[in-house]
C-alpha cells in the first residue's frame, strides 16, 4: 500500500514493488517514487528528514538482507510452497533457480 494513486505511479515504468516515500509538508502531494521488477536490486531511497537536518540514504536491499540473515528466515521459510500472489512461470524458474543457488542446492 502507497499513499501515491496507482494512476499516478504507472507513468514511472512497470513494477512488481513500488516504494514511494512522502514529505510530510504542505499538502503532502510531494511523492518520491522508485518501482522496482521482481528481478532488480531493492533501491537505495532518500528519506527527507525534519530541517536543518539533511535527507538520508536507506539502502532497502541492504536492510532487507540483513534482516533475513539476523533473523534465521532461511531456516523457517517453506520454499517449497508457491508464492502469493503467484509469479509469471518465467519469474517463477528464475526464484527457483535463484533459491537453489542460495541455499545451496
């Protein structure tokens, strides 16, 4: 769910992730937009902080790869089950193929 209408995030290319971050001034209309394939690196995005203080880097891939380490998700996920929703047959082989060389088999 992102605070942008979908109408207004297509124009930015297809996508299968789309972050969208928002400043929180004025009318809240200022969105910053990053779609993303199944198949791309999560994005590094610029979160604006409060003034003076400038706006920061967060780099999603990163946070998201830490996390699946730190928290043992690859010893309580089921691989084994398809996704939901489900992925194209193509995007489908590459996961697979991309499960079997990270867990090594």
């Amino acid at each position: 769910m992102v605070a942008v209408p979908e109408w207004a995030a297509r124009p930015h290319g297809p996508y299968d992730y789309l972050v969208c971050v928002n400043q929180a001034v004025g009318l809240r209309d200022l969105f910053q937009l990053y779609p993303r394939r199944w198949r791309e690196r999560l994005p590094r995005i610029r979160l604006p902080l409060a003034a003076p203080d400038p706006d920061i880097v967060l780099d999603i891939q990163a946070v998201l790869s830490h996390t699946y380490e730190a928290g043992g998700y690859a010893e309580s996920l089921n691989y084994a089950i398809p996704c939901v929703p489900p992925l194209s047959p193509e995007d489908q082989t590459w996961a697979d193929a991309l499960i079997r060389q990270v867990m090594g088999r």
